[in-house]
C-alpha cells in the first residue's frame, strides 16, 4: 500500500511539473506553405513542405499527424511515368507522413502523403514559430522522360470536404484534434505562370569554343540568366545575362563559353527574377570539344603588349613542347619545355616582367617546336613587348 501511495504522488508531481514546462495552446494556429520549389535536373523537381506555428501567444502547437495531398499539371511529365519521393525531412522517421505516390482519382492525378502513425499524447512534435517553420518533408517529383515539358507545373492543395485532401491533427492537451484550415495553406511561385517562356536552347561547338543560344517568347519580371556548367558534379557560375524584365515579344540571347579542353559539357540556365525566385533550364543535348585534327599556333594576344601576352596552341597529338623567345638578334632570351604535353588544346601565358633580367622593349620572336610519334612541326610569329 505505502509503494502504491509513493507511486500515485509521483505520477502526480510528474504530470504537474509537465503542466508548468509545456503550455500547450487550446487553439493552436498554423501556417502550411510549400516554399523553395526548382528543378534539380531537366526531369525532376523539388519542393519543401512547411509548418509554422502562428498563434500570438507563447503557447506550444504539438504536431501529431499530418496527410498532403496537391493536384498539378500532368503534363509537365512530357508523357513519361511520374515518381514522387521523400528527399528529407525535420521529423524523426516514425512521424513523416508516408506511401508518396502519384494516384489519379476522379480523372484528376494527384500527390499523395497519407497519414503518419499518431503518436502518444506529449510524444509529439513541438512545431517552430520562427523563419519558415518545421519542415515536414523536401519532396521529389520526377518523371522518366528526358526533361519536363515546359509546361506550367500548376501544383495546388487539395482542400476541401471531398476525400482525400490535406489534413493537420494536434494534441490539445491529451486530445487528438483535427485543426485543418485551408484559408492558412499556401504554396510559393510555381502556381502561377513560369516567369519566362523557353522556346529552345542550344549550343553551337566551334573548335573548342561553346556559343550557347536560347529564345523566350515572353518574360514576366524577368530579372535576367544566370549561366551556370557543370564542373566535377558542381555547377559553377560562367555569367549572367539581362532578361527584359516583362515582355510579350521573342527575345534572342547568347553567351559564349572560351578555350575549352576536350570533353563532354553540361549547361543550364538559372532564370531570376526581380523578387529573387529562381528556375532551372537544363541544355537537352550535352555538347562535345573534340580533339584538334591538326597542328595550330596563334598570333599572340594583346599585341602590342605589357607585361603579359597569350598565345594558343592545338596539339592533335601528344609530345614534347618547346617555346623559345628570341630578341631581334637571335638570341635566345627564354625558353619552356614541357614534355608529354596531351592532346588537346592549350593556352600559355608569356611573362616579360618575369623573364629573368628583364627585357626591354621592342619587337621579339616566339617560336613553338613540337614532337610526336607523327614527327615534327614548328612555327615562329612575332610579338611586340611596349613598357
């Protein structure tokens, strides 16, 4: 009897130091905004779902479950087969919603998230009233075709009384209750129009030059591209282009990509807009800088120059590469050697500040050797160093 009655004042004391810590609100208020939605490649897209807690007071919202369902355009997935998926999520895994799935109902296809298992009243999720919120989950959809079509993705909730639609429960001190309120439901850009209309986009090789061109039939607060190629599984930031800001006509734009090595590239363009909001434009066809077919030397560049010069160089072949400067008597005032120089195309930059003893200024020679399993080739062009 006495371990009964130490039991019962410890549960007691227990349950009222809960009370006095946690202050759970007897109407809580939320906001559910789906925010930060782009392409994460030309055949797939991204999206987080976010819960803030708005209620005025200091009070606690205790999340116990959740489903979200959205209706888009199905179009978007250019006749392929759609897949939807959790990518991550501020939630342990026993409180994500599950089952993510495309599902046509009605003749309507839909995104699905059914409801998570409901936890035991005070083993909920405390939900942040500050910046965006709680972050219920990051989703992925994407389809097996190439790219998306350039569609309008047109996603919304699917609120209302006709099952399934998007559902929010809560904990009110130890009752489950459904506190689901469409009017706080909201979903950033992307429910309206793309800001720009792509027509194409295309790369045109020359050499190992890129001149990448694209055309938009119409713009709407188009602040202007980013160009961005993709570097070792990083995309890295080549320029930016002015966009026309708000337009019904057809724009051209251009942007060139310079001396580049043989290989395989990737490009996109990532449009802004004045607010900040942002879409992916991927390039559908990968363009290639072969190897050069033959032996190349440039004229230098700047010329006349000071201090520092470029000259060019093709190699079809790998070989040993020899640079020689000489003054206008022949003399030979520098020399590089570089052995087992790859195929390929190659710049190098020529120094006269750096040119031990300094030079003077006046006309000079550089000649470039090469030799290779295919035998030798030299040329010799003249440069004009200006202090």
């Amino acid at each position: 009897m006495i371990a009964k009655k130490y039991i019962e004042l410890f549960l007691i004391v227990l349950i009222s130091f809960l009370n006095n810590q946690y202050s759970f609100s007897a109407d809580p208020r939320y906001t559910l905004k789906v925010t930060n939605i782009f392409k994460t490649h030309p055949n797939a897209l991204e999206f987080d779902i976010n819960i803030i807690h708005s209620n005025p007071d200091s009070s606690i919202f205790e999340y116990a479950a959740g489903q979200y369902f959205f209706n888009f355009n199905t179009a978007i997935g250019n006749s392929g087969t759609f897949t939807y998926s959790i990518v991550s999520s501020d939630l342990p895994l026993s409180m994500q919603p599950r089952n993510p799935i495309v599902f046509v109902i009605g003749g309507e296809m839909q995104l699905r998230l059914t409801i998570n298992p409901i936890p035991n009243p005070g083993q909920g999720i405390i939900i942040s009233s500050s910046g965006q919120g709680t972050k219920i989950v990051r989703m992925r959809l994407q389809t097996n075709a190439v790219f998306f079509d350039e569609q309008y993705l047109h996603l919304r909730w699917r609120n209302g009384s006709s099952n399934p639609y998007t559902k929010i429960y809560s904990y009110i001190g130890s009752t489950l209750v459904e506190i689901t309120n469409p009017a706080t439901h909201f979903i950033d850009s992307l429910s309206v129009p793309l800001p720009v209309e792509l027509n194409n986009f295309t790369a045109l090789v020359n050499g190992n030059n890129i001149d990448l061109k694209w055309t938009t039939s119409g713009e709407i607060n188009n602040k202007g591209f980013q160009i961005e190629r993709e570097s070792q599984s990083e995309w890295v930031n080549l320029g930016f282009v002015t966009g026309k800001g708000n337009t019904n006509s057809i724009n051209e734009y251009s942007f060139p990509d310079r001396n580049l090595q043989s290989g395989i590239y990737r490009y996109r363009l990532k449009q802004i807009d004045y607010n900040g909001d942002h879409t992916y434009y991927y390039l559908s066809e990968n363009p290639v800088i072969g190897l050069p077919s033959e032996f190349y030397i440039s004229q230098n560049y700047p010329n006349p120059f000071n201090p520092s010069t470029n000259i060019d160089y093709n190699l079809p072949e790998a070989g040993n590469v020899e640079i020689t400067l000489f003054d206008m008597t022949g003399k030979k005032v520098f020399t590089s050697v570089s052995p087992n120089k790859a195929a390929g195309y190659h710049i190098v930059k020529l120094n006269m500040s750096s040119i031990a003893g300094g030079l003077a200024s006046g006309v000079y020679f550089y000649s470039i050797m090469f030799s290779g399993s295919a035998g030798t080739y030299s040329e010799t062009k003249k440069l004009i160093f200006m202090k």
